[in-house]
C-alpha cells in the first residue's frame, strides 16, 4: 500500500514543519496498513459448515411372481392282492403200534401136601368130607402158595415197638387270689367327700390294685369311675394308701397279683 500511495515532488526546498508533516503522515499510513492487515488480512477467512444432506430414495420391493402350485403326487397304482396259496394237507402222523403187553405168567399150582396115614379106627377123609367145589379147591391153592412163599423169604419178622407210657401230668397248681375282707385288717371306711355329700354325688368306684406279697398296695388305677371326680379319687387314694391286703399265693406261696377293688360311697 505504501508503493501504491504518490506525493507531488516539490522542487521547493521543504520546511521543517513540512518535512514533519511528511514524516507523520508515512508513518500513519504505515500504521494503518499494519492495523488492517492485523484486523483484516490476518484473520482467516470463516469456514462455511455445510450441513450434510441425506438423500433418501424409495425402491419398490421387487414383485416376485405367483409360485407355481406343486405337482400332485402320483398315486402309487394299488398291487392287486394275489389269492393265498392252498395249503398242502398236513400229513397225520401214523400211530405208533403200542407193544402189547405180555401176559403175567400165571403160578403153577402147587401140590396139595400128601396127607399122613391114620390108624384105621379114624374115618377116612373121603368117608368124612363131601366132594370138593371148584371155589374150595381154589382157596386152598391161594392158601398153599401163600404158604410156600412165606416160607421162601427167610426175613425175621419186627417185633411189635412197644408202647409208651405217658408221665402222669402234674397237678395243677392252686391259686388263691388276695382279698381285702378279712378281719383283721381293720381298714377304715373311706371319707365321704363333704362337697359331694352336699351335691348328692354318690356311686360305685373300682380301683384296679396290684398287691405284693407283703399286702401293701405296689400300684392302682381306676378300672371302673363313679362318674364323680370327687368320689373316685377319695375311692383311689384309700386303696392305695390306707388299706391292707390278704396277699395272692400260687401253690401256697405269697406273689404279687393285681385285685378289683370295688367301694361303695351310698348316701344316708
């Protein structure tokens, strides 16, 4: 820019005042310059942002064309069904010959024993007896060969086992159960509940005791209630506590057995 500005030459011969002015203006002209090329010429020019453009296109999607139906399936032709073939008669079977069976070999009879001659004053036997039957010649060949046989087998004979004679079976044992009655134990009444007395409450209790062989009560439970509490536990406490016993025995000696009880509580 300073080449670009021009001044008049004057071939006057400048003033001091003149060459100041000179001076100053250059120097300002140098001083703008420099001021527009630092506000100016510097500064890079702005960069201009374009904004992206997206540019969206629509295709149709392509059109397929129908699928052919399928081909039907050919039908296997159906076998024709041949008729079952005969079947060849089944032989029977022959019979096989059953072997006949042989007949048991019938026993020769044997010889009736030749009978011992008797004096003549005996009967002859043909004078004393009648003329045989067939059914009696027959039973006395079965008892000859019964005979015969007997004696071919030599075995001894087993004599009979003889017989055993049971022990005698020992007698039974007595048994005497206890009792609470005698009189000698002087067991005393049971108390009457005063409540149950008032309530009228009255019935039979059975205690269940087991008695020792000492007659002291081991164990009691009611068998068998009044239907009163009152009156069973009174009727407890006394068969357990307070009463003696005759003690059970098995063959006359003491063991411990349990014992029905029975106590009546019955208003006057």
């Amino acid at each position: 820019m300073s080449a670009s500005l021009a001044f008049p030459v004057s071939h006057a011969v400048p003033t001091p005042g003149r060459k100041a002015v000179v001076v100053g203006s250059v120097v300002l002209m140098h001083a703008l310059g420099l001021w527009a090329l630092n506000r100016g010429l510097l500064r890079p020019p702005a960069e201009l942002i374009v904004p992206a453009q997206i540019l969206v296109e629509l295709i149709a999607a392509p059109v397929s064309p129908p699928a052919a139906a399928p081909a039907p399936t050919p039908v296997p032709p159906t076998p024709a069904v041949e008729p079952p073939a005969p079947k060849a008669p089944t032989p029977r079977p022959r019979a096989t010959p059953v072997p006949a069976l042989k007949p048991r070999p019938t026993p020769r009879p044997v010889p009736a024993p030749v009978p011992l001659a008797v004096p003549d004053s005996a009967p002859s036997l043909t004078e004393a007896t009648p003329a045989a039957t067939p059914a009696a010649l027959a039973l006395a060949l079965a008892s000859a060969s019964a005979s015969t046989s007997a004696s071919s087998t030599n075995a001894p004979t087993a004599s009979p086992a003889p017989a055993t004679v049971a022990p005698p079976s020992p007698a039974p044992v007595a048994v005497v159960p206890p009792s609470s009655s005698a009189a000698y134990l002087n067991n005393p009444a049971p108390p009457y509940p005063a409540m149950s007395r008032r309530l009228g409450e009255s019935g039979r209790v059975t205690v269940r005791v087991l008695i020792g062989p000492d007659g002291r009560a081991q164990e009691a439970r009611i068998q068998r209630s009044s239907g009163f509490d009152r009156l069973d536990q009174v009727a407890l406490e006394t068969a357990r506590d307070r009463w003696r016993y005759v003690p059970g025995t098995r063959g006359g000696v003491p063991e411990a057995m349990w014992f029905n009880v029975p106590i009546n509580f019955v208003l006057e």
